[in-house]
C-alpha cells in the first residue's frame, strides 16, 4: 500500500479525529460560532497548507528556541548590553515590553478560545498551535528583555503598566475588543488585518533596527517569532478566502470587519511609527518607506486586488492612512515627547544628524511643519526648561490615543468629530474611529479610557505624582533622556575619552 | 445598527456624567497651536465662573507653552459654536456640557 | 558613534522585575517565574465578551474552584515554553524511534489475532477519547485565572492532541502506511456498544462550562483508564510476549507520570488555599463522587474487551478505581 | 474581475529569510530554480522577491547543501512572506497569488 502524503498524513493526524455526537447537541459544544451571522456550510473545505502535525511542531520549535536562548545565554554572560549602539535605544524596547508583549500572551489565551471553539478540527489545530506560539513570543521576549530590566529603567513593572498607564491602553483597548468580539471577528481581526495586513509592519523593520544599534537578542526573538508568524498570516489569509467562499452573506460582514480592523490595527501601528523614525538612534528604514513597501505596495498593490474577486475592496479610510504617512511618526512622537513625564519611558530632541535624517526622509513635512517645534523644543530646553503638555489629553473613545491627528488634507488642524449616543457627547480622532463607534456604540461606551478614570479618582489620587505612582513608575524611567539614570549609567559604563 | 451579541449586551458608559457629581469633563483645544499637540481634558464643577475655569485650569496648561498669553486668546467657541462669555457666568450657563469641546485661537 | 568598554562588571541596578521581588524579594527569578507569575491581566478590561456579557475577559468566576492567590500553584515540572518543547521533542522522538522500529522488523504486523484485534477496535478508537480530552482541557487554557494554572492546562491540552495522533500513528503504522484503519477506529468509537459509556462521559464534559469541573471529570477516567490500557496492559503483554505493544505503551505512561504532577499539585493548591479551601474541597468531592463511579462503570465496560488478553481486567479495573479514589483521599478529597 | 485576478496572479511575491548560512544555501538553491528573482539585503535579513511566483525544491536544496533537507526546516529560516503558500509538500513549497 501506497504510503501517505503529506496531505493525507495531517487530515488522518488532524480533523479526521472529530466525530459527531450522538449524546449532546452539537450547538452546546460550540455554542459561539452562529451568532455573528457567519454561514459555514462546508469545514472541509478547509485548507491549512502548513500540514504540520505534533511532531514536527516539537522538533522545530525546539531547535529554535535552543538557538535563541543560545544567544540570551551568551549576550547576558558577556554583558552584552554595554555593546548597544546607545542606550536611549532602549526605549523602544521598553515601549515594546510594555505594550505589545501582553498582546502575545493575550493572543496566547485566546487562540485557546478557537483551538477550544471553532467547530472542525483543521482550523481548531491551527488555533491551537498558534495559542501556544503566541505564549512563546511572550516569554521568549521577557526572557530577552529581563537581561535589560536589570541594568536599565522602565522595564521593571510592565504587566501592571499595562493594565493601567494611558498610553497602553491604546494596544490593551485594542486586543480587548478582539477578544470580546465572536471567534469569526477575532480571526479577521487579528490573524488576517492585524497579522496579515500589518505586522510585517511591526516586526520586520523594528527588528532590523534593533540588529542595526546592535540589540542581538531583540533581533533573534524578532526573526524567530516572526518565522511561527509566517503560519500565522497564512491561517489569516486562509480564514479570509474561507469565510468568502462558504457563503455570499458572509462577505458584507467580513468586508465591515475588515473596515474596523484594518483602521484599529492601523491606529496602533501609530506607536510603531514613532518608534521607527524617533526611538531608534540608528535608522534602517522610515515609517513611511515601511509603510509604502509593507502597506501600500503589498496589500493594496496586490492582496486587495486577489480579493476583489470575492467582491471584497480596500478597507473604509484606507485613503486617510496613506494621507497621513508623511506625519503620522511626527505627530505621534512629539505627543509622546509633550507627556513623557507621565510614562515610563524617556524621550529627547532628535540630535542634528537626526533632524537632518528626518528632513531628508519627509522632503513634504517636516521642515515646514515638524522641525520648528523641535527648534522650540530646544531652546527652551537651552533656558533650562523642558517642555511638557502641563495637563491631560482630550482622548478619543474608540483608539483611546491623544486626539492627536490632524484633518485629512490639513496637517495644521487637529482632526476632531462627535457622536451622540444616550444623551451622551463621544469624542473621535478620525473618520474612521467614529464610524467604529457609531456601528456599535454599545460596546465603546464601555472603554475604560485612562483620563477619565483618572478624573474619577480611580488612579491612586488626584496628583501627577500619585497617578505616576499606581502606575508603578519609579524616578528614571520618565521624562527626558539626557541626564536620566539610564543617560548617566551608561556614560559612567563607557569611556567618554574614546569618544 | 446595533452589537451583535450573543445576548442581552447593555452596560452603561464608564465616562457618564453622574460619575462626576457636580463636575463635569470639560475638553479645550487651542486651535493654532502646534506645540500643543491635543486638546486638553479638565474636570471642572458645572457652577465654576468662567473666569475661575480660565485662570485655574486653562491658563495654567496654555502656559506649558512659555509663548502663550492670556490676552491674545479669542475667537472662542463652546461645540463649534463662537460666543463671547461673560466672566462671571458658571461654565453650565454659558452651555459648557459634560464633555462639551471649547475652542480657541491666539 | 563607538565607545569603549570599560574593564569592569556593572553591577545589576535590580535583580528581577518588581512584581516577582514583590513576591520572593530581591533576588534573581528562575526564567519560569518570569515567564508565568502575574502575567494575565487583571484589571481595568475595556469591554464585556459579545459572547459572554455576564463575565469579564479573565473572570474568577469562570470556575467555581478559586485560589485566593492564583499563583500559589506553580507548575512543580516548571515548564514554560522553551522546556515544555524541548522535553516533548524528546518524547515524540523517541516514541518515533520505537515506531520506526516496530514498522522495520515487522513486529506489529506480527501481533497475534487477539492483540491485533485490541489494538484495531480498542486502542486505536483512543484516538478520539485524546481528542476530546484535548477539547476539554483547552477550556482551562482560555478560562483558567492566572498564568500557572491555565499555562499548564495549555501544556496539557496540546499533550492531548499529540496523545491523539501517536495513537493514529501506531493505526497508520498497523495497516503499514494506510488510514483505512483509523476509519474502523472511528467507526468502534460511535459504535461499539463497550465505548459508548466513554464516549458519552466525553461528549457530556465537553458541555460542562466549568473548566475546572470538566478537567475533574476527565481526570477520574484518566486516572483508571491510563494506568489500565498503558501500564497493566503492558504487564500483560510483556508476560504474553507482545512486547511491540509494549514498545508503545512506556511513552504513553511516561506522558501520564507528568502530568500527575501538575494536576496534584493544582489539587493541593485548591485544597490548602487558606480562604477558598474549604469550599473548594467541598466542590472538588461532590464533582469527584458524581464523576469517578462514571468513570469505573465506563472504563469497566470498555475493558470487558480486554478479556481474551487477561481474564482479569473486569477486577483491575475495580482496583484501579480504588487506588484512584485512595489517592484523591490522599490529596483531601472524600468521594461519597 | 477577470483581468484583475489574471493581473494579481502576475504580482510579486517575496519571502524574507534569517541572514544566515544555510539561507545562502536555500538562496542558491532558489536562484537555480527561479532565475528571475531579486536579492537585496536589510540588517539580518535577506529578501527574495520574485515577479511571479517562488518556488523552493527539495532536490535543489538537496542538491546545493549535499544533505536531505525537509521542506519543514523552511520555517527555520523564514521571517515573513508576501503571498500566499500555494504549495507546501514533501517535494516543493510554491508561493504564488491564486488563479481564479
């Protein structure tokens, strides 16, 4: 007898171990998949073209992580970190610990949801083993950023920051609302318009950045993370054509979910531009080449055409995201440069190779409108000042970032729209946060918005310093780089003479 | 159009009006002001004299900014609409809401 | 821009993150205390589930079972990832390398009828208990409050799926290559009057919507079935010369020694607690009682097959399940 | 729909891979099967960037590294891709944008 294909192998190994029950309904074991309205009429036109069964998920992720603790060991046993092009790159990384590794574990615990939830088993496999890929990703990054946590500040209490501080409820609001969504919702939300459509975004310049200011660990944890993320995007793209193919009624609900989540997705990727072309002193690529390359040119140039077949177009406001690439990292980072005294992380005026960076960079925006304020920004540093936004943010309901974006076609107005919901006033930073809102009001009345908890009383007190305190941010990890622990640190660490 | 949940999906919103007693949110944007990159967020009591509200809170934060003065402020606006505000008047006659957007240019 | 560094050691400015000095003071963390202790989020969810409005996105009261500190269980094994993979590589790959041996020398093909007709209609359709015992525990994985318990559930939920295809293997194995016989397998497991007691407990946990309830009902067969099917069973084949089935059966009873350990150690946890204790045994006894006679009435029927390779399995079973409800009672919990 | 489908059928598709040894080894490999892909290089990262579609064979691999390479050891070497993983088998992992 003809010995199995691959194919063969993983449905025998796979969805070929369901059966159908005989002593419980069905609808009681997977009570969640009918309620968005999806039709599936046929699972076993399912396709996972990985065809990994247990086995070989062992053995490679094995090897992988024996290679990537490999290099932890070693970069912590040679003091590694003294070998970073500068410490104020490490900003960037704590922003990243605080902000995107509870992303992983969230999306640790609920592709559990789907590996428990979706009714075949192809699909659930794939869940399943992305549920525990994602808690990889969240440890591996803790294991690589823990080594940092001890010589440096704004690392040391990310989990309670991320459940409190205001800056991260913007990637916590985030994963929130996918979580609470339906499991169909949630795969388009976060395997195809998060994981898809954006996270090349995330991970694979920021990775490079970090090989490029000489982070070996950070960039190791990147690739390798990112080779499970290969498996990942492909259950989204998957999940997508699938959804499409089983029934025309399913294509209104996912092109609506593809709207929201692409500009959700997109609104967070708002911190990563920041990041990008502010927070890494040794630049590899700009937001905005990122963008065009990762963004426009692969997902719009060719996927969004690929699914024009299914009747499927570009995601609602996709027009306002390309709009904005000239000013989004600008805008976004002097709003972190105005309130750095209340996170945990310091920023600085850009040095004048970096001005000259950015400039070159954004030709159209920011010498006209991005350089004068960091030439403001100076002087008044010069005077022996600093300058901070001396109060809180207008937030917006939905993102729940400092209404900071300007309107479309106008980089010199903030962008403010309105939505009146039980009597209520609601405040949006865009076209496509309030339309957001609009479609489901009953849900973002709920947001726990971290200004206005903090007017409340529900944030250790009334004061800046009692806030920063249930924040759990300690002195050093806030404010202005130069002259900050982490700046004094690491000058007396090095030799300024060989400078 | 509303959530489709899997049932009853109601809950009240976690920035309600009453969940600040006599106060309420007030939002103020300084419209051309590039160094202020968002409106502000206050919490003030409804019955506040405008002119408390202004040297209390407005002040003070357009003050982050060392370029700004007081008397330059104008054009003012409570939701979009301009009006001239008697310093005196509290916040809730003038129209200032909960969350109520005041705006003005210097 | 490059600097030199200086001949010395920096001194660490901490040795852990707060919450872990918090917890154990300032002394460095284990990768397992890093990777596991206050890791799920607690606080300030933005939205209610579209799918559960009644609970938050992590909610205590997702279980009846309560810790009033979620993390005075941690996994005895400390498996975070990397271990936990590194130490499933090795048993997959060994389990491989038996298989491969089994196939090269024929010697499941050699199995007398009686053995083959076992493994055929009996071992095989286990597949499909595996399969839904992956479904049960993957509950814990979502619904479990705090990272110890639900990371080890997650373990174990995976473990279960690679439970499911090492017993398909050995059926892919057994017709040399083919699945036709994994669909006989299927075909007993909705069948066979002697698997409908067990199938029919796994159908009915995997409506139970306490995960921990559920976990305890899988566990009372678990704890009759593995050491029957995977460790007597074995006994007898040594002493009846199949040693292929032998061959297989040490990997599955290594898996079933690990997880024992975990799942005591979250038995002690939930009993000891210092507030929820008492309650806990209370619902850990009454959930035991209901769910353990079940699981000796369906384990018993299944074993009637196992006649024809040991006349005696019928009274084994009986002890197994004693030794079982001897170990609970060990751990606090008194079936009625 | 025709000519758009027909014409994301024509668009590129790239895998990003670990700058590494036994990348140059499947970059061999892929360059003797895929004549007309470009290389180009970011810090740890090598991209291959084909104008229609990728295709990565065990006999080439095979052939370049003179050892048995399994089309699963790709996931070793893979950062991201840009496509769809039309193929993916015993003897050949094919990238391509689908034809309608």
């Amino acid at each position: 007898m003809a010995k199995l294909s691959m194919k063969e192998r993983y449905a025998a190994l796979t969805r070929d171990l369901d059966w159908d029950f005989d002593y419980v309904d069905s609808k009681e074991v997977f009570p969640y998949t009918t309620f968005e309205g999806i039709k599936i009429h046929d699972w076993s036109k399912w396709e996972d073209p990985f065809r990994l069964t247990v086995d070989s998920y062992f053995k490679y992720q094995a090897e992988k992580d024996r290679r990537l603790y490999a290099v932890l060991d070693s970069f912590a046993q040679s003091q590694g970190h003294l070998s970073l092009h500068e410490a104020r790159y490490l900003n960037a990384m704590k922003l990243f610990l605080q902000g995107v590794t509870p992303l992983e574990y969230a999306a640790h615990r609920h592709f559990a949801f789907l590996a428990r939830f979706l009714d075949s088993g192809g699909p659930r496999f794939a869940a399943l083993c992305q549920s525990i890929d994602e808690l990889r990703h969240a440890q591996t990054e803790i294991h690589t950023l823990s080594n940092y946590n001890k010589y440096y500040s704004g690392f040391h209490s990310w989990p309670k920051m991320h459940d409190r501080v205001w800056y991260l409820s913007v990637p916590k609001s985030f994963f929130d609302d996918a979580i609470s969504s339906g499991p169909f919702e949630f795969l388009t939300a976060i395997s195809f318009s998060f994981e898809y459509l954006l996270t090349n975004l995330l991970f694979v310049p920021f990775m490079s950045g970090a090989s490029f200011n000489g982070d070996l660990p950070t960039m190791t944890f990147g690739f390798s993370a990112q080779s499970d993320e290969s498996r990942h995007m492909t259950l989204g793209l998957e999940s997508i054509r699938f959804l499409l193919e089983q029934d025309p009624d399913n294509v209104p609900i996912v092109q609506g979910w593809i709207d929201k989540w692409f500009w959700r997705s997109y609104r967070v990727t708002a911190l990563v531009a920041g990041m990008m072309d502010y927070m890494l002193p040794r630049k590899v690529m700009s937001w905005k080449e990122a963008f065009e390359l990762y963004f426009e040119e692969q997902m719009m140039g060719s996927l969004f055409k690929d699914l024009a077949y299914y009747g499927i177009r570009p995601p609602a406001h996709v027009g306002d995201a390309i709009a904005e690439k000239e000013h989004l990292s600008h805008q976004v980072y002097w709003t972190l440069y105005s309130f750095s005294f209340a996170a945990a992380f310091t920023t600085t005026v850009p040095d004048p190779a970096e001005l000259e960076w950015l400039s070159q960079t954004y030709p159209e925006s920011f010498d006209k409108l991005y350089r004068p304020r960091w030439e403001r920004a100076a002087e008044i540093t010069e005077g022996g000042g600093r300058f901070f936004f001396q109060g809180l943010p207008q937030l917006c309901q939905v993102c729940q970032i400092p209404m900071l974006f300007t309107e479309p076609g106008d980089p010199t107005t903030i962008c403010q729209r309105h939505s009146n919901f039980n009597g209520e006033n609601f405040d949006f930073c865009s076209d496509g946060c309030k339309s957001i809102f609009d479609k489901e009001p009953e849900k973002y009345i709920q947001a726990w918005l971290p200004v206005h908890q903090i007017f409340q009383g529900n944030c250790g007190g009334p004061s800046v310093p009692e806030v920063l305190d249930w924040y759990g941010i300690q002195e050093g990890d806030n404010a202005e780089y130069l002259g900050s622990k982490d700046n004094l640190n690491w000058l007396s660490w090095h030799d300024d003479s060989a400078k | 159009m509303p959530v489709k949940a899997i049932s009853n999906y109601s809950f009240e919103s976690r920035s309600r009006a009453e969940l600040y007693g006599d106060d309420q949110l007030v939002n103020v944007w300084w419209v051309n002001a590039p160094m202020m990159c968002a409106a502000a967020c206050f919490r003030a009591p409804r019955e506040m004299a405008w002119s408390d509200f202004l040297a209390a809170m407005v002040y003070p934060w357009a003050s982050s900014d060392p370029g700004f003065e007081a008397s330059r402020a104008s054009s003012w606006q409570v939701d979009g609409v301009g009006f001239s505000p008697d310093p005196s008047a509290t916040l809730a006659s003038l129209g200032v809401r909960h969350k109520s957007l005041v705006s003005f240019k210097s | 821009m490059s600097y030199e560094v200086k001949q010395q050691v920096v001194a660490p400015i901490r040795n852990a993150f707060t919450y872990l000095i918090e917890r154990n003071g300032d002394r460095p963390a284990t990768r397992y205390e890093e990777a596991t202790i206050d890791l799920q989020p607690t606080e300030n969810f933005h939205y209610r589930p579209l799918w559960d409005p009644a609970h938050e996105i992590y909610d205590v009261d997702y279980s009846a079972l309560k810790l009033s500190d979620p993390y005075s269980f941690l996994d005895p094994r400390q498996y975070y990832y990397f271990p936990y993979v590194v130490n499933r590589a090795g048993l997959l790959e060994s389990f491989g390398a038996s298989l491969s041996y089994l196939e090269s020398r024929g010697l499941l093909a050699a199995l007398d009828s009686s053995w083959s007709e076992v493994m055929s209609h009996e071992i095989l359709p286990l597949r499909h208990y595996e399969a839904g015992a992956q479904l049960i525990t993957q509950l814990g994985s979502r619904f479990a409050y705090g990272t110890s318990i639900e990371q080890a559930a997650s373990f174990s939920a995976f473990d279960r799926m690679g439970l499911a295809q090492m017993i398909s293997r050995v059926g892919i194995s057994l017709e040399s290559g083919s699945s036709e016989i994994l669909g006989e397998a299927k075909h007993a497991w909705i069948s066979s009057p002697n698997l409908q007691g067990l199938r029919r407990m796994v159908e009915e946990l995997l409506i139970e919507g306490d995960w921990a309830i559920a976990l305890m009902g899988l566990d009372q067969i678990d704890r009759i079935i593995y050491p029957l099917v995977w460790m007597h069973l074995d006994d007898v084949a040594v002493k009846s010369g199949a040693g292929a089935f032998s061959l297989i059966a040490q990997h599955f009873a290594t898996w079933y020694k690990d997880q024992r350990k975990w799942l005591d150690a979250l038995i002690r946890a939930w009993v000891a607690d210092p507030v929820y204790g008492l309650a806990n045994t209370a619902i850990l006894s009454e959930a035991v009682t209901t769910s353990s006679r079940r699981a000796e009435r369906a384990v018993a029927e299944f074993a009637e097959a196992f006649r024809p390779l040991d006349a005696n399995c019928p009274a084994t079973v009986a002890e197994l399940a004693s030794a079982a409800r001897s170990a609970l009672s060990a751990l606090g919990i008194e079936g009625k | 729909m025709t000519s758009l489908s027909s014409e994301a059928s024509r668009a590129k598709v790239r895998v990003d891979l670990q700058d590494n040894d036994e990348t140059a080894i499947l970059v061999a490999a892929i360059r003797k099967d895929n004549p007309e892909v470009v290389v180009t290089h970011l810090p740890g990262i090598v991209k291959v960037t084909s104008p229609t579609e990728l295709v990565i064979r065990r006999e080439s691999v095979e052939a370049a590294s003179g050892k048995t390479w399994d089309p699963n050891e790709f996931q070793l070497q893979l950062v991201t891709y840009y496509g769809h993983f039309s193929t993916w088998d015993e003897d050949e992992i094919l990238i391509s944008w689908p034809k309608h």
